[in-house]
C-alpha cells in the first residue's frame, strides 16, 4: 500500500490555496502541493456563516467554495450524491492505439465497464484519469483507493489523496500519479486478465463512488 498527495490536474480545475493564518487551524496545507485540506466536516452554509467578518478567512472560503460561495452553483435536489463520476481515461505514453476512454457518467454506463477490458502492454507506462462533479456540499481529504486483483487475489493496493473540493457546475479532473508514470508489470506470471476497483473515501471514511474495470496484460497492444 502506498499513499500518493496530488493536486487536481488541468482546466477548469485550480489550486486550493493555503488557509489564512488568522483560521487556527481551520485547514491544513502542503508546502509541497499547494492543496488545502479541511479537516472537519461542516456544512457550506455553517463553513459560510463562520466568522463572516474577517476578510481574509472569506476570500479564502471563497477560493474554496468558487461559485458555490456566491450561491451560483446549484446542485439537483433528485440527486444526494456529493461526488458524481463522468468519466474515466487510461492515459497511455506511447500506445499506438491512443487512451482507453469510458463514458461512466450514468450508473448503467458505469456498470458496463468491467466487461469492456482494455489492454495493458507489459513494461508500458500509463495513468489513471478520473473526471467527476462534487455538488451540495465540501467533499473533505477526498482519496482515490484503487485495488487490483487477478483470479480473486489482490494483487496490489495504492490509496492517492486528492484534496478537497467544493461544490462546482464545472468537473474536475485528476490523474494518478500525477507527475510521474506507472510502470505496467512484466513477465509469464504477471499476464492475464485483471480486475480493478476504485474507490473515492473522504476523511470520515466516508464512500462517495466506486467504479469496477478489468484489463487483459499482454506482450503487444494486441
């Protein structure tokens, strides 16, 4: 198991960026990332109302929430989920085929891509791409769990933080890793066919989404 610390990647996405000083310890940050992290779950209309006087912790609130905080950002009252999945993308670095891109912006769309296994060249380099909304309410130290099993062994476990992010009409879009390239395994026993699950859990432990995909690991993209 390792754990990964990220920032959002691409536009519309941007960074969070350090709570004031004057929150004692309202948010955390990292000096390495820039990502701001809430440590309690509130709210948006109490993480709103509290100390609504002092300017510097509202721009901040601001920067967080975006257009939720003018109340510009309305969320479907049919739907309760906080973090919406709308797409996933293998990105690959070198595939001739281009990346393997999947439509999970609905549940049956969803549900269908364990049976559509795209294919893994053993030594290549890719990543994982995830595209999704957050609505209603502050999504808190989101992570990105994802287990890989063959034959019903699990085979590998990696859990990524992503941040935490605010209700936006806009979807964001991260990638694991981030900066750097996973390496696909190589050799006769790591071969096969592999099922894959991701999850997102916040700091409360919490499960937003879960998504099920499968890929067949071979010599050549064929």
């Amino acid at each position: 198991k390792s754990d990964r610390f990220i920032n959002m990647s691409g536009p519309p996405q941007k960074d969070l960026p350090a709570a004031p000083s004057a929150s004692s310890g309202a948010a955390d940050d990292d000096a390495d990332d820039g990502v701001a992290y809430v440590t309690k779950k509130v709210d948006m209309q109490t993480l709103l109302a509290t100390d609504a006087e002092d300017e510097s912790l509202r721009k901040y609130k601001e920067s967080l929430l975006g257009d939720a905080a003018k109340g510009n950002v309305v969320s479907p009252a049919d739907d309760p989920r906080h973090v919406v999945l709308q797409e996933l993308r293998v990105v690959f670095e070198d595939c001739p085929n281009g990346d393997a891109v999947y439509d999970i912006s609905t549940t049956e769309k969803a549900a269908g891509v364990k049976s559509k296994p795209f294919i893994l060249k053993e030594n290549c380099n890719y990543k994982l791409q995830i595209s999704f909304k957050v609505q209603h309410e502050i999504v808190s130290g989101l992570r990105f769990v994802n287990s890989v099993s063959k034959k019903g062994i699990r085979v590998n476990k990696e859990t990524t933080m992503l941040g935490s992010f605010g209700p936006q009409a806009d979807v964001y879009t991260v990638q694991v890793p981030r900066r750097e390239w996973e390496t696909a395994p190589s050799g006769m026993l790591a071969r096969g066919h592999l099922t894959g699950k991701i999850t997102f859990v916040d700091d409360d432990k919490e499960k937003h989404a879960s998504l099920e995909y499968s890929f067949d690991l071979k010599k050549d993209w064929q």
